[in-house]
C-alpha cells in the first residue's frame, strides 16, 4: 500500500509539459515519419501533451487521450488551453465568488496567460477579453 501511495506522490510531482500546434494545419501521423500513415490534420493553436521528443518529432497525447505523432516544427512554445466542459465561466478573479467576465463554450482555444494558486489559470479568448478559468474546466494546463 506505502508502495502505492509513493508512485502516486511521484506522477503528481511530475509536471507535464504542453505545446501548441504553431501553423495554420499540422499532420498527425501514426509513427515519427513523413512516410507513416497519416491520421489526422489539426488546426493553429490546438495544445497537445507532449509524451517524448526524439529526433526532429514529438509523441504526443489530445484532449481525448489518443496519442499521435507531430513533427517538432509545428509546434510553438505558446501555450493555449482547451475548454472541455458545456459551459466554462471565465471570471474577473481566481474564485468562485470573482464576477463572471464572460463564457465560453465546449473545444473552444484560449490562450494561457498564466497558471495562478488554488487550481486557476489566467486565461485570453482571441478577442481580446481574458480572465480567470478553473483547470478543472480546461486541458492542456
């Protein structure tokens, strides 16, 4: 059981690290090669988990837990979530009790400002008007 417990402590610990497709569509492809079948097409600013990087590519795991493969090149360091319930309430604060500043709905990219205390990320929509969203309501954080 201590056992348990300790592996569990250490995944907690590890930080992941995420990334954002930086071009207009990026190919995702079932292994590290231009000449491996290609499943997927995705669009600017999806984030992504990266799970290992090997020479010039990326594995990488989606919002829905399927991993793939991209080229390093189509991704930029900026750093953009995934709203992934009905209904996210972006708020003047990190609280509960904070106004809500606006809505945003299911799969729709925010830009990843910063990651506050207490489970908050500081969040933009691409219209310009930004606040505070649970990381419980988002992926890629």
């Amino acid at each position: 059981m201590l056992g348990a417990a300790a592996l569990g402590g250490t995944d907690a610990a590890r930080a992941a690290e995420f990334r954002s497709v930086a071009d207009n569509a990026a190919v995702l492809y079932d292994a590290p090669s231009t000449k491996a079948k290609k499943l997927y097409v995705v669009s600017h600013g999806y984030p992504f988990e990266i799970v290992v990087i090997v020479e010039g590519w990326s594995k990488v795991r989606d919002a829905n837990g399927e991993l793939t493969w991209i080229e390093n090149k189509h991704l930029a360091n900026k750093r953009n979530v995934l709203v992934k319930v009905p209904l996210a309430q972006i708020r003047e604060g990190a609280g509960d009790d904070a106004p809500v500043v606006f809505q945003a709905q299911q799969n729709v990219l925010l830009e990843l400002l910063e990651v506050a205390s207490g489970g908050w990320l500081r969040v933009r929509h691409r219209e310009g008007q930004s606040g505070f969203v649970k990381i419980t309501q988002v992926w890629g954080a």
